[in-house]
C-alpha cells in the first residue's frame, strides 16, 4: 500500500475514532490539537494495527504526536 492510501485510510480512523471533521485531519494535525488524550492515542494506536494488520513497535509510539508521524510508523511497521 502506497503512503497515500495509508494517510487516506489514517484520516478516517481519525477522524472517526475522534469524532472530528475528517477535512481537519491533515499530515501535520497534532492528535493533541484534536483533543486526543493518552486513552485516544491507544485506541488510534489499537485502530492502526487491525486495519493495517501490523505490530507498531514501542519506540514507534513514543514518537506519535502527528498523523505524519502515525504513517510513519505504520509505514516502517512489520
């Protein structure tokens, strides 16, 4: 899958696990500026792994402050 599918399909878990305006959702959105807490960033993080089917690892997720940052992840994911 191409980085743009992924975004793409980032910005609807977003966007519906958020409950924000998918039009909001862009690569550099800050989950924070979406009201995302700790408790948000895991179920993303849960959300990411089932639609993606793969692992992100620990040090991936410390650095998941961005959606660029969560396609990163996803992208360099086994």
């Amino acid at each position: 899958m191409d980085r743009a599918a992924i975004l793409e399909k980032v910005r609807d878990l977003v966007s519906e696990t958020l409950e924000c305006d998918r039009d909001s959702v862009e690569e550099g959105t800050r989950f924070s500026d979406l009201g995302a807490d700790s408790f948000d960033l895991l179920e993303l993080v849960t959300a990411f792994e089932d639609e993606f089917g793969k692992t992100l690892d620990d040090d991936a997720l410390q650095g998941i402050e961005t959606v660029k940052d969560a396609v990163d992840a996803i992208e360099n994911a086994q």
